[in-house]
C-alpha cells in the first residue's frame, strides 16, 4: 500500500512514468503500471472509512515567559525611523 500512495504521489507531481520507475527501483516501466493503477471502488471506499478528526474551539493565550522571550529577541527590536 505504501508503495502504491508513493507512486501515485510521485505520478501526480511529475506526470513522468519513468521517474515514478525510477523511484521505486523497477528496470521497466511495465512493473511500474501496476502500482500506478486504481480501481474506483477502493478510492471510494478508503475515502468513506475516513473520519474527520474532532477540533474544538479555542483561543490561544500566550504566556507571560512566552512574552518575555519573544520581547527579549533581537529580531522584536524596531529600528528607529532616520529621516531619509
């Protein structure tokens, strides 16, 4: 299964069957097209047996040392305006 997520991961980003070949070690693209072919169904049935994760709400709040810290660096420091 991981194999055949790779290869269609590296079909899909370079559209190129002989780098996905290449990827996956094979010395002929015929080896090759059997990890880049998918039957409908499973797809349809991978993406039902996925369950979206339950997120609650919430608003973060920094800590005061977090604060502290981030005052403290030298990337928070403002350069003062010259009057160029």
């Amino acid at each position: 299964m991981l194999r055949h997520t790779f290869a269609l991961m590296v079909l899909q980003a370079t559209k190129d069957m002989r780098k996905v070949s290449l990827w996956l070690g094979h010395a002929s693209v015929q080896t090759t097209e059997m990890y880049t072919r998918i039957d409908p169904s499973v797809k349809l049935e991978a993406l039902e047996s996925v369950v979206a994760p339950r997120l609650r709400s919430a608003r973060f709040r920094a800590t005061g040392k977090l604060i502290a810290s981030l005052n403290a660096a030298p990337f928070m420091h403002r350069r003062k305006a010259t009057g160029r």
